[in-house]
C-alpha cells in the first residue's frame, strides 16, 4: 500500500515542548490577528464581491490551521501527560486564546465578508452543502460570541468568556489532583474477595506510588526498600476503585473509597494541589453559573440551557425536560425490579440495608447466581489485541475498510515515521477498499499517573483542502481511554464493560475518519449538533452486544479458545442487567444539568446542591448520603462542552438504537445496510443537519420504540407482530 504520508501530516512528539508549542501558538495567534487587520483596513467593504468574501473566508480558514494544530497538540498532552510544567503553559494560554476567540467572533469586517457571501443568493445557491452549512453554523457562532452587542457590552462579554476558560481548567485540574492525592496502603486482611486480576492492579498501583513517594523525597530509599512487596494500594483511579468496588469483601473498605470518590473536590476533601492551594470546587462551580447566566443576559436569552439548546436537535428546554421525565417514568418500573433483586440479594450478605457502596458488589453476585456470569471469569476472553483484531474486522465487514497497525521498526520509506508520546501508545491506518488512505489514528487505552479519568475521542486533525496553496490534509485523531493495563506478562484483558468503551470511542473515531467532507469546519464530527454526536458512539456498541461480533473479538488468552456458550448465553442475558437503574442514573445527571442551567438568578453552591437533591427525590429509587457530591467532580459540565447537554447521551442513545434497528430487520452485517449509514451518516459529518442524515438513512423520523425494546422497558413478547410497522415519532 503506498502511503503519501505527507497526506497525513503526523505529529513529532518528540519536538513537542511545551514551550516550544507555546511560542508556536502565539506565533499562530499573531497572524491570525495581522490578518484580521489588514482586512479591517479595507475601508469600502460593499466594494468587495462575493468570491472576494469567500477567498477572504477561506484564506483565514487556512491561517487557523497552525492555531489549531498546535494548541490542539497541547491540549492533548494537558490530557494524557500531565505534569507541572505542561500544566503551566496550558492555562498561561488560556486567556490570549479566549481573547482571540471573542475577537473573531466579534470581528465586524470578517462577520460582513460572511454577510456578502450569502445575501447574494445567486453565488451562494452555487456552492457545495458543505461550504453552505459551514458559512451558516459560522453566523451563528458570531451571534452567539456577541458580534452584534455595542462596545462596551462585547468587552463585558470577552472578560466573561476569559474567565469561564480559567475557571474550567481549574476545575479540571482539581479533579485530576483529587483522584492523584487519594492512596490507601491496604491490610492483607482487607484484600479477601479481591481477584487475582484486581489484587495485580493494586499491586501495580504500589509500585506506582513507591516510585512516586521516592521522586518527591517524602520517602526515603531506605523507606520505600522497607515496605512490603508486593505492596497493596487502593487508589481512586477506575480500574483500581472498580476492582475494590466490585470484588472487596471488605464493606467498610469499599465504603471509604467510596466516600473519597464522591467528595473530591468538595468541602469534605482536604487535599491540596502543590501550592497548598485547596482543591474544593464548591466557588467555581458557582461562579461558572454565574458567568454563564451573564452571557446568556448578554445575548438576549433568558438563561444560558437556552444558549445551549440554540446549537443542538432540541427545540426547548421543556422539550428536553419533558423527554427525560417521560424516558424516567417508562424506566422506574424497570428500575423498582433492579433494585428489588439487589436487595434481595444483600439480605444473603448480612446487609440489612443496601447502601450505594454496596450496588457493584451484590450487583456482581447476582450476576454470579442469576446468569451463572461473572466479569472474571470473562476477563480471559477478551484479550486486548484479540478485541482490537476483532473490532478491525467488524468495520471491515460494515464498511469495507482496512486498519493497519504502524510497526515503529519499520524502515519502509514509503511508511511514514510516527513518534509517539508515550511507549504505550499505538498508531494505525485507515485504508479503503480499494487501498486508498483514509487517515490515521491513534490509542492510548490505559491508566496512568498523570493521565485525565474516563475516556475520550479527539478530533485533532480534520480532512481538509485548500487549493490555493495545494494543501491537503487526511484525518486523523486520538482515541484514549483508562482500561486495566497489561500485567503479569498477559496482555490487558478487558472486562465487557471496557469493551463496550472501546467500541463507544471508536464509533466517534470512525465518525471523524470516514467522512468525505472537506471543509473542515463541517468535517467528521465538527458541525454535528451536539446531542446528535453521540450516535454513532452509541451505535457501534452494539455489535460488542451481538453473538456474531463476540465471537470476533473473544478468544482465551491462554488456550485460544472461543467464548463458551453458557458463558455467552449468560452475557447476552445480562446485556439488560440493571438497566432502569442505570438509566434512571444518566437521567438524574441530565435533568440536574438541564436545570441549575435554566434558573435564574444563577445558583450559588447551596442552590446547586438542592437542585441536585429535589432531582434525586423526583428520578432516584435509592438514597443518597448526604455528603455525595458528585457535582464537585461532574467535569462534563463544568470543565468540558455539556453544559445543558447531557440529556445528548439519552436523546442520541434514542437515534443509535432507531439506526441499528435497521441493521436488525436487514442483517447486522448487511454491506449494503452498513453502506447505507456510511453514506448517510458517517461520511456527510456536519455537512447537513444531523435531522436530515439520520431521516436520510432511517427514511422517517427517529422513533423511541427501539430504545425501549433495547433497554427491556417493553415486554417485546406481547408486541403484535402485525402493528411492526408503528412508530412512536418524537424528533
């Protein structure tokens, strides 16, 4: 396969300083801005044509590219290699960026070339749909930074938009150093019901923090040489907390991590980051409501949810409210079972009353008895590289595509070099089916020291061309998680439910990778209304859910042996296990997140804490203790871009499960089904409205019947086989 790697324009991260990036980026920035000027010194702006404002459009398009690329490069880093001095250079960024980002979105000459371009109807009734839709969702993004406020009221505006880019770093920042701080050095009486797996990841996490302890100087050789090998430390990073959660016999043990879980950053955390500086979120969390309500007065809305829904499929905030209660009330009776069978269950372990320490332990038993299922004894079969094999060959089937991994021995000239930022991570490529290089991606799958909680999907470069200066660029991007690393001379192996994450961040990835459009601000994922870009995330899932697409991605570790089918029987009657539960979790998050954004006057923190409390009274089944405070640590909101739009992950998970119902009337792996959303769905990006795609490739509206049936919320045995036609149409 010939690779024109200059296509991909692949980062070296070994020139990737810090402050090397930070003087790229304000380099960047300072172009941009000369730029700005010299088209503000065109005096007669009618003078200008529309292929003019377009050039002019497209030409700044191109100068952002080095903005992007660079400060996308230091994001990353801020993300997966955390230290100090990365840190540093990341926030002292923070404001020039905000103050760059407002002037462009106030820049009255740039906002009139756009202006020019579509008030002649004629040129612009000319142009691709991509370019079409990017001008628009551009003047709608100069509304929304304030273009059309008077002076005063912008500069009010920029300061806002300056502080609300700190404040968010530093609740990030804080919970980060929350989940580092915390380290429990265990007694090996405390150890019993731990699995071998999980007794290896403590054990790991020892090492880890004797070599921690060691560097700093708050142990001494002598010291660390004296502990204990191995030595056992519980710590908050998920798969060590999981581990203890769901095996520890422990209860008292699982109920202190628990307790340090939930109150990081809060009131109740007395840690403190390396200035001594208290971690507690309590301040910003409240002023970041704040600021937000203020620019929403500023924009003319009513509150800043409104400001949120403005870019998104929902029309209103009662539209949102009212699917969320709806999608409760149907998940309760589901939910009352779930927690009736824990209960039940508990009584077996001496627990009176079942606390939320309790759930994934007894969760686990009950899975143990009822579906004879156990994670552990599954474990084995889901060797990392077998999963990833296995993943490759799934798309490969519903796509027609190829991956490649990147051998870093290569010495192929025609093989582009990769420099990685870490020894852990891999590099592929992505090819057609006819051979054709689509992009590049990387993963970074496992937990680290210095490395953000959760798992993610990064943009970082889009497809893109500008012949004016013969530019080409392939996609490409980072998929990261925190899975359980490889241990004891075995590859990582994986639990189902961090297959399901990998399936999740691939299904964004192939969003970016596949598209056709290239104009970047409408390409891949960019553009896509953002409760829609949980689609095809939450699509891919389900082939990690499907007997056929288990069998490619299991295989024993040691034996080769596929998964046996009691052991598959029993995971796929399981896929619904505690389901109205877990549903009635997300839709807890999204109301609370819906709503301290649509109150006014902003809330303070006492405020955000009832609101979170009035929720749980209406959503929950199952008491809280009084000192959660899981809004301290709830960084998609406050630290990433879900503000009033965490219902997304429910209004998408409705249009995932609508989309793969299609492939269930067709064949899960009918190539022409895959096609068809390939076609509709994955290569148009943000090109159209994520309505019309999804409409497009379903032929009608989204309909909730599917979600329903997929979370076991309907008795499918009763359904009239003759009324499979009916829908129940809601977006």
């Amino acid at each position: 396969m010939t690779i024109p790697s200059s296509d991909l324009r692949l980062v070296d991260f070994a020139d990737a300083a810090p402050h090397t990036l930070q003087n790229q980026v304000v380099d960047a920035i300072d172009e941009a801005n000369n730029f700005l000027d010299n088209l503000s010194a065109v005096t007669d702006a009618t003078s200008v044509s529309a292929e003019q404002a377009l050039a002019d459009v497209m030409r700044f398009d191109h100068i952002n590219l080095a903005l992007d690329r660079s400060w996308g490069i230091l994001s990353h880093l801020n993300g997966v290699m955390s230290n100090d001095e990365i840190r540093h250079v990341h926030h002292e960024l923070l404001p020039k960026l905000s103050a760059y980002g407002t002037r462009v979105g106030q820049h009255q000459t740039l906002f009139s070339r756009y202006q020019t371009i579509v008030n002649d109807t004629d040129f612009f009734a000319t142009l691709e749909p991509a370019r079409t839709r990017a001008i628009e969702l551009a003047l709608r993004s100069f509304e929304l930074s304030g273009v059309a406020l008077p002076k005063v009221e912008q500069e009010k505006f920029a300061a806002i938009q300056s502080e609300l880019s700190t404040l968010s770093a530093t609740f990030s920042d804080h919970i980060l150093d929350a989940t580092q701080a915390f380290v429990l050095p265990l007694a090996d009486s405390q150890l019993k019901g731990l699995t071998e797996s999980g007794l290896a990841l403590l054990a790991d996490a020892g090492e880890q923090y004797k070599a921690r302890e060691l560097d700093s100087d708050n142990l001494s050789r002598a010291d660390v040489d004296a502990l204990p090998t191995p030595y056992y430390v519980a710590t908050l990073n998920i798969p060590v907390y999981l581990a203890v959660m769901t095996h520890a016999d422990d209860r008292s043990l699982r109920e202190t991590l628990y307790h340090a879980y939930v109150t990081r950053a809060s009131e109740f955390d007395t840690h403190t980051n390396t200035k001594g500086e208290s971690l507690n979120n309590a301040d910003i969390m409240s002023q970041i409501l704040t600021l937000r309500e203020q620019k929403a007065k500023l924009l003319g809305f009513d509150n800043y949810a409104e400001v949120s829904l403005s870019t998104k499929m929902a029309d209103s905030v009662l539209e949102v409210e009212t699917f969320l209660r709806d999608l409760a009330a149907k998940a309760t009776p589901a939910a009352k079972a779930d927690l009736a069978q824990l209960q039940k269950c508990a009584q077996d372990y001496g627990i009176d009353e079942l606390q939320p320490w309790d759930s994934a332990y007894i969760a686990e038993k009950v899975k143990q008895s009822a579906f004879s299922l156990s994670q552990e004894e599954i474990r084995p079969y889901f060797p990392l590289p077998k999963v990833i094999s296995g993943l490759f060959a799934i798309v490969e089937r519903l796509y027609g595509i190829t991956v490649q991994e990147q051998d870093f021995d290569n010495t192929d000239t025609d093989v582009p070099s990769v420099s990685r930022w870490h020894d852990d991570v891999r590099f592929y490529q992505l090819f057609d089916a006819d051979d054709r290089l689509i992009g590049g991606f990387y993963f970074d799958l496992f937990a680290r020291s210095g490395k953000r909680g959760g798992a993610w999907m990064s943009g970082f470069q889009s497809r893109y061309s500008y012949e004016e200066q013969n530019h080409t660029q392939l996609p490409v991007c980072f998929m990261v998680g925190n899975f359980t690393p490889a241990l004891d001379g075995k590859p990582s192996l994986l639990t189902h439910d961090e297959v399901l994450t990998l399936f999740h961040e691939f299904g964004h990835g192939l969003h970016h990778l596949l598209t056709q459009v290239t104009v970047g601000d409408v390409a891949g994922v960019n553009g896509v209304e953002w409760d829609a870009v949980e689609l095809p995330s939450q699509f891919m899932e389900n082939w990690a859910w499907d007997a056929e697409g288990i069998a490619l991605i299991s295989s024993h570790v040691e034996s080769g042996e596929p998964l046996p089918k009691d052991k598959l029987d029993a995971l796929l009657a399981v896929k619904n296990f505690q389901s109205g539960l877990q549903t009635l979790r997300q839709i807890e998050f999204a109301l609370f997140d819906l709503l301290i954004h649509a109150h006014t006057p902003a809330l303070d923190y006492d405020g955000i804490l009832a609101t979170l409390n009035a929720v749980r009274s209406d959503i929950a089944i199952m008491q809280t203790p009084d000192y959660n405070r899981f809004a301290n640590g709830f960084s998609h909101i406050f630290a990433g871009g879900y503000a009033a739009g965490y219902y997304s992950y429910k209004w998408a998970e409705l249009l995932s499960a609508d989309a793969f119902s299609k492939f269930e009337e067709e064949g899960i792996f009918n190539p022409a089904t895959g096609k068809a959303f390939r076609e509709s769905v994955l290569s148009v990006g943000g090109s159209f409205p994520a309505k019309t795609n999804f409409e497009n490739f379903r032929g009608r509206s989204a309909s909730i019947d599917a979600l329903l049936r997929h979370n076991g919320f309907v008795d499918t045995k009763n359904i009239d086989a003759t009324n499979d036609q009916t829908t129940h149409e809601v977006i």
